[in-house]
C-alpha cells in the first residue's frame, strides 16, 4: 500500500501493540466456479448475530462471494497491526472516534464520494463522521447507524407535577425545584460506573467546543495550558460546573449506582430524568413496558442554540486500494439497501443513515426525530479525546469531590503529554 506512506506509518504505528488474527481474506474454487472470500471486520459485539443474518442473506443472493466475520472488540489497536502487515480487511463496521478519524485523514480508507450511496446519507450524520478525520474532501466513512446523546425523561411523573419538557437551562432548574420540592429525585446519575460521566459530559460539550476547538487544542500541542489561545481550563469551567450541579441533584446513591442500576431504577420510577442515550431506552422498556418516555437535549441558556449530540454507531469503510473492490462493493451496496439497513436499526435500536428511512421507525428514537432530521446535531466530544488520556476517571473524580480546577488542569496536563510524544 502506498498512499502516503511516510504519513501513514506515523499515524498507524503510534503506541501499537501485536495483534495476531487468522488470516483475513482468500479466494477458493468451488464446483460452481471461483467464490472470492470476504473479510469482514466489525467492532460491534452485540451486533454478531444481525450481521450473521445478514451475511447468511447476502451469500444466497451473491453464491461466489463468502464473507467472513471477525468481531474484534480491541478494535483500533487490531486494525493498526493489520493495516501495517498490509493484512486490510475487506469490510470494516467500526465505531467511528478520534483515533479512526486520524486513520482516515492518513490515507488508510476507500474514497466513497463517488458511490451511489453517498447522496442517499443523512448528510447531518455524514458530516459529524467526517469531522472526526478525512483526506482532503474525500469520504473515507459512511454512517451507517447512529445514537444520541441527551436527557430521558418519565414523562408520567412531569405530567404529575405540571413540568413542561425544558428547552432551557433555567427551564431546567426550575424543574428540579419542582420535583425535590415534591420529594422526587431529579435525575438518576452513575458514578459508580466511571465511564459513564462522559455521556453528559459530552451533551453539554456543544456548548463549549465550538469555532474550531479541537482544532485549536491539537494545534496547541504540549502548549496547552491555562495561558493557551485554549484549553480544558479556559474553555470547560462552565461545563463542569453545570455537570457538578446535575450530579448534586441525582439520587442518593449516585456514587455507587453503575449503569445498570440506573436503568432499572429509572424503569421503576425512582428519578425524573436519567443521563443516558437513546441506548438505555431499550433495557429500560424492557424492565417496564409500561414506562412513558420523553427525551430531549441538554439545554442551554437560549432554546434557538440547543443542540442534539448525535454520534455514529456503527461506520462501513474498506481500504484505499481494496484487493477485492467489486465483490467488497457488492457486499457494502447490500449493507446500504433499505430493507438490510432497516432491519439492522430497529434489532439495534439505532438511527438509520439512510434519508430514507424515517428515524421514528425506531419507537424509542422518536422522540430524537426533530433534530435529526433538522440536522441540528453535533458529534461526541470525548471523540476528539486522544484515547491514551484517561479522562473518564478524571471527570468522575471531580464530580465527587468537587474539585473541578484539579480536573482542568490533569486534562490539559494529559493533552500536552500525549501531544509531546506524538510525531506530527
């Protein structure tokens, strides 16, 4: 492979580890001719068996193609021991981040931009997978189904009390006075589960990240700090200190609640709102069929600026010099075809990427329609996070003890530290 190979090899190789896969791709004859073999990569492991559905399918339509799935949950690091052995899978499904982003915008993937699929993509969804990385104005990475990111209310227990869904932050404190002056907590919050705390994290980050931020950061380097042009401490004070807030109004058990101890307890009716995505809606209606939920963004000062943080899924790409180009289109044509893309949203509870299919196919998406199909979104900020940077301890520490400067700082600290042993 030889599309910039210099830059390429820097971006692939920075803190790669050995992964050893079987190998990936081969042709074989068979009594009806040659069949191609198709190595299919995916990220997704609860999506094993709608993608064995699938392949089942395609293969019945298509008898001299096989595809193979590997379902790899070390994603980045496996497809960066791949792409430098040159072993690229056919087809790739991954969770599109930061660190696919800067795979793409190295030369690593397939130029889409010429397909038939491209036009048929929610271009909203398009641009928010395109702002992780690409090269130069190419699509490196089709969406194929997204998620988001906001506050999921019991629309029950606002009825009871007269609470209109807020579309401002006032709106929402007042809300809070309401229900704790009702003896009903306001929100369900898991800080027993670190990672969580970036799901508010990054639906109040919009509001903080704009006019080039990540940009600025990565521009900054290892000069980030409270003196850059920006930083965590110069720019992200505000979102702390309203992510705090939320937190001290969770229930009492907050810091030992995980994840799944919110979902059940918002299903029994034990807080208002949980700070969960469109994700915990399905194990939430599970546990009560009977529950009435509303969703809305997290809101900020004006209802005009609101936004919906809105984030791929799953994203289909293949190489950039794929060695089975027709035979990996074929299969990528059938991934984007109305009814195999419909089906695989509804079992997975996603946003459909293609403009065809309506978003409140999904039931639990419903709620999420408007600012989709408006494209008033914005992709994760926690994205655009080297994934060396352990910022989900961090930002749940502070939410604990309070100390958000402390917070501020060890994250740009971290960011200048991965900054200076990165080769640019």
């Amino acid at each position: 492979m030889k599309i910039k190979e210099n830059k390429l090899m820097r971006a692939i190789t920075v803190g790669l580890a050995v992964v050893v896969l079987a190998p990936l791709s081969a042709c074989a004859g068979s009594g009806g001719g040659e069949v191609t073999t198709l190595s299919f990569f995916q990220t997704k492991p609860e999506a094993v068996e709608d993608y064995s559905r699938i392949i089942a399918d395609f293969e019945k339509s298509h008898p001299n193609i096989k595809v193979v799935q590997n379902q790899v949950s070390s994603a980045d690091t496996a497809l960066r021991a791949l792409l430098v052995k040159d072993r690229t899978p056919d087809v790739i499904a991954l969770n599109p981040n930061g660190s696919m982003g800067k795979m793409a915008k190295a030369g690593v993937f397939y130029d889409f931009s010429k397909t038939s699929i491209a036009p048929r993509v929610r271009p909203a969804m398009q641009s928010v997978i395109n702002g992780l990385g690409r090269d130069g104005g190419q699509i490196n990475m089709l969406p194929y189904a997204g998620n988001v990111c906001g506050i999921t209310y019991n629309i029950d227990i606002f009825k009871r009390y007269g609470i209109e869904e807020p579309r401002t932050w006032k709106d929402l404190e007042n809300a809070v006075t309401v229900l704790e002056a009702n003896g009903v907590a306001p929100f369900i919050g898991t800080l027993g589960d670190p990672n969580r705390v970036s799901t508010p994290f990054d639906g109040l980050a919009p509001y903080y990240d704009n006019d080039g931020f990540w940009d600025k950061m990565r521009d900054e380097g290892r000069s980030v700090g409270p003196d850059s042009p920006v930083s965590f401490e110069k720019n992200f004070k505000p979102l702390l200190e309203r992510l705090h807030w939320i937190y001290q109004h969770s229930t009492n058990d907050v810091r030992t609640m995980t994840y799944e101890d919110g979902n059940s307890a918002f299903a029994r009716g034990e807080g208002a709102m949980l700070l969960a995505g469109n994700w915990s809606m399905a194990p939430v209606t599970q546990i009560n069929p009977k529950i009435h939920i509303g969703f809305f963004p997290y809101p900020t000062d004006d209802a005009r600026d609101a936004i919906l943080v809105s984030g791929g899924d799953v994203a289909i790409t293949m190489g950039a010099d794929p060695k089975h180009e027709k035979e990996s289109m074929a299969f990528i044509d059938y991934l984007f075809s109305d009814e195999v893309q419909r089906r695989f949203v509804k079992s997975q509870q996603l946003i459909p990427s293609l403009s065809s299919i309506p978003v409140d196919e999904v039931p639990t998406l419903k709620p999420a329609q408007y600012w989709i199909d408006s494209g008033r979104i914005k992709g994760y900020a926690d994205h655009q996070i080297p994934s060396s940077i352990s910022y989900n301890p961090i930002l749940n520490k502070a939410m604990l003890d309070g100390d958000l400067d402390s917070a501020l700082s060890t994250l740009d600290k971290e960011w200048g530290k991965v900054a200076a042993r990165t080769i640019e």
